[in-house]
C-alpha cells in the first residue's frame, strides 16, 4: 500500500458512520416535504382558511424557525464544547416533535375557520422548533465528522441518496395515507400525521446517536447571550464569502422549490384534474433523482462540486420552464419534464450541503474558531426561508388571481385567471429564481484545491 492509499484508507469515513448521518435524512426529508405539500391545500380546502391567510400563518410559523436557528446554532457549540457531543439536542427534537406534528392535523371537525387556523400555527410552531433543534446540530455535523474534501462529497451523497427516498416516501405515501380516512377527509389527514409523524421521529432519533462524544471544536465558545447568538451567526456571513454566496444561492433554490412543492397539490386538483395526480408528480421527480444522486458525486469528483452545483441547477431551471406549457396542453407529459428536474434536484441537495462543510473548515482554519453550529444555525435559517417565502409567493399569486378556498362537501370551479396562476407559479416563477440563484453561485470562490492547503 502507497503512502497515498494509507492517507485515504485512514481519512475514509466507516459505512456505519455513513448509514446512520444518512438515516437523519428519512426525518428531515418527511418534515420538509409533507408539510410543505400538503399544509397549505389543509388550510385551504379543508379548514376553509382563505389563501392569504393561509400563507400568512405558514410565513409566521417559518419567520419563528428562522429566528431560533441561529440561536440553537449557538447552543449547539456551548453543548459541544461542555459535553463533547451535539447529541443532546438532537436527541430532544427527534422525541418532541411527532407529538407537535400530529397535532398540526389533529384539528377538530367543524372548527371555525379563524380558529382552525390559529390552533394549526401554534402547533406547527411547536413541530418546527422541535425539528430544529435536531436540524441545526445535524447540519453542523460533517464538517466534524470528516475533514477530507471528497469524503464529505460521499457522505452527503449519501445522504441526499436517503434524502430522495424520504420525499418520495412522504410526498406520494402522505396523499396515499390521506385518502385512507374512510369518507372521512379529518379522520384521513389525521391518520397520515399519526403514520408520518412516528416514521419521522424514529429517523431522527436513530440519526443522534451520529453525534459521538468526544467531538471538540478548534476553539470552545465562552456562554453567550441570545443577543451573541445573532451577532455570531451574522459575523459568520460578514468574514466569509463563500458562505454568503452560497447561502443566497441556497435560499433562492429553497424558494424556488418551495414554491413548487406548495403548488403540486393545486396543479394535481386543477390543472390535471385528479387531487391522487400528486403522488404520480413525486413519483415522476423521486425515482429519476434516487438514481441520479450518486451519479452528481461521481461528476462533482471529477469536475468540482460548484461545476457540479451549476449544471444541476440549470438544468432545473429549464425543465420547469417548460412547465408553462400546461396552460395550453395539460397532459401526462408532464411527468417527463419532472423527471428531468428530479434529476436534477438530486444535484441541487447534495452538491451545496458537501460545499457547506468546506466553507465551515475553510473559516475554522482562517480565523481558529470552532463555529460549526452557528454556521449550521445560519444556514437552517435561510433554507426555512426560501421554503417558507415559497409557500407565501404561491398563496399571493393565488389570491391575485382569484383562487376560491372551499371545505369538504362544497363545491367550487375554479376560474381560468385561477388555473393560470397555479400554472405560472409552478413553472415560470421558479425558473426565474434558479437562473438569479447561478448568478450568485458564479462568485463562488472556493475550490478542491484551496481546501486542501
């Protein structure tokens, strides 16, 4: 064995270490994506919440998980520091948050609208922070479970690999379970958060036990104030460029998919006229993306992963411009356009979480400062923003073009200026964003060759 084989057998992260980051995936995957399908079109068409408020009370929810984020973050580096783990919070949300999701859909029949709606925003708010003191830590992890370049490439795209399942799980089995209500549209939504809730908390909770003791930072964080947790975070997009880049370009992407995912529901019902079209939308973009992710790791070897990330990213960004055309042929061939950007998508995931963990080493080395967690609470946050602007751009839309909220048993026919809206978000509005997101990717500074020194 060369001394070059040694260095790799001895950098090379175990498969066991791999599969259970990778499980986390199976949680933060269904959380992500479940309420984000469903929650709004819950308010809407079932609660009769009207479209803007509906947007609003996600908006609020998600502003709450971006404010906390950064404070979590900073928590995590004091839990690390003190005990030699992030396990302990991570551990915490996975427990408490099925309790808080199930509630999310354990709304009372016949509740008035307004209330409805109120008790749906405190219980998602509850679910989210529960889910972002797992997510903040889990993100942070990679930079401390390996400080090879390409190592970190595998176990993300691993990780996205799990990841794609997770939203091809929750996005098709979510309606599936839905519609097993017996008649019953409540009793159906219940029994999916029940289902979806418990499956979440297990990936979760398996996951922690990723976060060994015995991890330390460069340099222990003293005990903080709330007030140093922000100015932490925001220190960290000031003194690191790449960071800043490649969290615009994250956040514009969140919001672009965000978006998407919020209107599938709205272009399953309407536009192709089948509210069960959702789960054949998530087939059409999860099994092309569970086959491409381990083939976006073999290019990003070979190519860079920012390379990688660019061609990823337009080739999403031209597969749902080409979604405009269900305002003129709504049709099955829709499904191939979709499966294209699931290819797609699969880049889009594990490219920029593998380029987060060189940018937190890139920091540590340039200034001796462990900050993983502040990083990880910094990039939570934008990425709970893009998604939740996307719902917000989508329920705004919605309401300029006169879309009309209903409950179960009444009948509503929507408007053409309706239709075109659902259509418009879900293809042109996006493609917008993915093209602003390459503008910011293109001032990405580092590369394989800057990690290594």
């Amino acid at each position: 064995m060369t001394a070059m084989e040694r260095s790799t057998a001895a950098t090379r992260l175990p498969r066991r270490t791999i599969a259970s980051y990778a499980i986390g995936s199976i949680g933060t995957g269904g959380f992500s994506t479940l309420p984000g399908l469903v929650l709004v079109y819950y308010l809407t068409d079932t609660l009769g919440v009207t479209a803007l408020l509906a947007g609003l009370l996600v908006t609020v929810a998600k502003i709450w998980d971006v404010i906390i984020d950064p404070v979590i973050g900073g928590r995590s580096d004091l839990s690390l520091a003190h005990t030699g783990s992030r396990r302990r919070f991570m551990v915490l949300g996975a427990v408490l948050l099925p309790v808080f999701f199930i509630l999310t859909f354990a709304v009372p029949i016949g509740t008035d609208p307004l209330l409805a709606g109120f008790w749906v925003f405190i219980a998602f708010v509850l679910a989210a922070t529960a889910f972002s003191l797992f997510q903040v830590p889990y993100i942070a992890l990679p930079a401390e479970l390996s400080d090879d370049y390409d190592e970190r490439t595998r176990l993300l795209t691993w990780r996205v690999v799990v990841l794609t399942f997770a939203i091809l799980l929750f996005g098709a089995g979510g309606p599936a379970l839905r519609s097993m209500g017996g008649g019953s549209t409540f009793l159906g939504y219940l029994l999916m958060a029940v289902v979806a809730g418990l499956v979440i908390g297990a990936g979760l909770f398996a996951s922690s036990f990723v976060a060994k003791k015995g991890l330390v930072p460069a340099a222990a964080p003293k005990p903080v104030s709330i007030r140093e947790n922000y100015a932490a975070g925001f220190r960290a997009l000031k003194r690191s460029q790449p960071f800043r880049v490649l969290l615009l370009t994250f956040l514009l992407q969140g919001l672009a998919t965000g978006l998407m995912l919020a209107g599938a529901q709205y272009v399953a019902t309407w536009v192709l006229e089948s509210e069960d079209a959702v789960t054949f939308l998530f087939i059409a973009l999860i099994a092309p993306a569970l086959l491409a992710a381990p083939l976006w790791g073999v290019i990003a070897n070979r190519v860079g992963k920012e390379r990688g990330f660019t061609w990823a990213s337009a080739i999403f960004g031209l597969a749902a411009l080409s979604l405009l055309g269900l305002l003129w042929a709504p049709g099955d061939w829709v499904y191939i356009p979709v499966a294209i950007a699931g290819a797609a998508y699969a880049g889009m995931q594990s490219l920029p979480m593998a380029m987060l963990p060189d940018v937190i080493s890139h920091d540590a080395a340039e200034h001796e400062e462990g900050r993983a967690g502040t990083f990880g609470g910094m990039w939570t946050a934008g990425e709970t923003t893009g998604m939740a602007l996307g719902a917000t751009v989508l329920t705004i839309v919605l309401a300029i073009a006169g879309y009309a909220e209903s409950v179960p048993g009444e009948h509503v026919v929507q408007s053409a200026s309706a239709i075109a809206g659902i259509v418009v978000s879900f293809s042109i509005v996006p493609a917008v964003l993915i093209g602003l997101s390459l503008i910011s990717l293109a001032r990405y500074r580092l590369r394989k060759g800057t990690i290594a020194r």
